[in-house]
C-alpha cells in the first residue's frame, strides 16, 4: 500500500484527542519511510514520521503544537482498510507520550 500525497480526515476519536474533523493530515511515502504535515482544528501544525511494513501498517511517531501554544507528542499504529470505494480508512491506536500519557483510538479515511 502506497501513502504518498494522499490527504485523510478523522471521522472517529477518543474524547482526549486533540484533531477532529477539520484537521487535514497530507501523507507523503518514499519507500517504506513515511512523512505528514497536518493542521486545522486545534492543531496549528503538526509532524509525523513512520514505517510502512509489507502490509500497508504504519507505526509511527508524532510532534504538534496546538491552539493553546502547548508542544504535545505521541506514538501511533495505524492499520489500513480498503474501501470499496478504492479509498483507505486508517484505525489507529495512538498514545500520548507527554502529558498524562492517555492512549485512545482514532479513524481517518482518504479524502
């Protein structure tokens, strides 16, 4: 499976997350490396950095600065489903590596 310059939406969060469905997240692969910026909601700008293995499962690692000017960082493993509309919708389970260290699980589906 192939990230590259595709966009995604939440449609599903755990109550301690900090995107919602205005946050656009826009993917960038070069082999299994992968990269995103993503912005909007409560975040002003935000970093992820991951592996793609031979499956499309992502694990990764994520920075973000958010509406309150507060750096927030977490880890994540995102795994990937086939729409039958060709898209992809991404179940990730996630956990904050500052603050309180909540875990929590979102959904993000390709634009």
């Amino acid at each position: 499976m192939n990230y590259n310059d595709k966009i995604f939406r939440p449609v599903l969060n755990s109550a301690n997350a900090e995107t919602n469905e205005d946050t656009l997240f826009h993917y960038r692969q070069e082999g299994n490396m992968l990269t995103c910026e993503y912005a909007g909601g409560k975040i002003k700008h935000g970093q992820l950095l991951g592996i793609v293995d031979d499956v499309g499962q992502i694990k990764m690692c994520y920075q973000q600065i958010n509406d309150l000017g507060e750096l927030k960082t977490g880890i994540c493993t995102s795994t990937p489903e086939l729409l039958p509309n060709g898209k992809i919708r991404l179940h990730e389970d996630w956990q904050w590596t500052c603050g309180d260290r909540s875990s929590g699980k979102s959904i993000i589906e390709e634009l």
